[in-house]
C-alpha cells in the first residue's frame, strides 16, 4: 500500500474511525461504572472519562455531518431555488461555515494552548485540560478540511465539470422511498 492509498483511506474514514472508537469507550466506561454502582463500588474516574469522550465525539461528529453534507441548516430558501441558485446558495452557506470553522480554530487553540501552560489538569484522570479543550479546534480543523472539499466539489458543479448535484434533505427522502417502493 502506498502513501497516496494510506492518506486516501485517512480521508474516507477518519471521522468514522475516531466516532466508532470514542462511542465505544463512553459506552463501555458508562456501563462498567452502572455495574460497579450496583455492586456498591464505584469508579472515580469513569464519569470524567465518558464525559471527555462525549466532548470529543461531539466535535469529530460536526465534521463527519459537513463530510456527509448532514450539517443543521434551514432548508425553506433551498425549497424555493432550483439547480444552479441552490448551489450557489449553498457554496455561500460553506464560505460563512468556513470562515466561523477558521475562527474557532484560531481561538480554541489558543484557550487549549494557555490551559496547557497553566498545568491544569482533570480531578480524576489527571489528563491535561488543554488535550479536552483541543476537541474544539482540531474537530474545527477537521470541518475547514471538509468544507473545502465540498466548495471545491461545488465549484466544479458550477463550472460545469462535475455534475449538478444539489439535493436537499427533502429531495434525498424522496429518493429514498422511491428506492425502497422498487
């Protein structure tokens, strides 16, 4: 396997590497610690940990909705445009996205970078609070990534050399029943 194939299968899969691997320790420390409760003992550090998880979890998770193109947004100005003004709605979406992602990078590393300094560390795991805090810009860093793919996907789209696609959530649902009626 080359270097090319490695970094592709980073690409495809990172975020769901990293989502399988954090959900299952959150669960299982959760389920450990119900355990250990009902047999009168209890795990100090099991909360802590499934909490960090969570934290993780959720940032790593915005990427993967903005890779898969599942991220919140309001969809009525969507509806009402068609073929190329949805998309050009849409490229505008990921520009602003883009620009906030940037931001929360830039500013969440420096929070996690001064909390690094300080020392602080969690009460029960003695993990360093900046290695929680960097959940915020590395998952934001993982975001920008992905909003510049799909600008430059939707750039291609409106230059006309990838195809039109700029299904909505309405659209995919259609779709879908449409596939499971066959």
């Amino acid at each position: 396997m080359n270097l090319m194939n490695i970094i592709r299968v980073i690409d495809r899969r990172i975020e769901e590497f990293l989502l399988v691997v954090l959900s299952t320790v959150m669960v299982s420390v959760i389920f450990l610690q119900v355990v250990m409760r009902v047999s009168g003992n209890s795990l100090s550090w099991s909360e802590e940990l499934g909490r960090y998880c969570f934290i993780w979890l959720v940032y790593v998770g915005i990427s993967y909705g903005v890779k898969k193109q599942r991220h919140i947004k309001v969809d009525v100005m969507l509806l009402l445009l068609k073929g190329k003004g949805k998309l050009l709605l849409a490229i505008v979406a990921n520009i602003i996205f883009l620009a906030f992602s940037i931001f929360v990078v830039f500013y969440g590393y420096t929070i996690s970078s001064q909390l690094f300094g300080f020392g602080q560390a969690s009460p029960a795991l003695h993990i360093p609070m900046g290695a929680v805090y960097l959940a915020t810009p590395l998952g934001f860093a993982l975001t920008s990534i992905r909003l510049i793919q799909n600008l430059v996907a939707q750039f291609k789209m409106l230059i006309g050399k990838k195809e039109l696609d700029v299904a909505d959530e309405r659209d995919r649902m259609l779709n879908q029943e449409g596939e499971d009626d066959q």
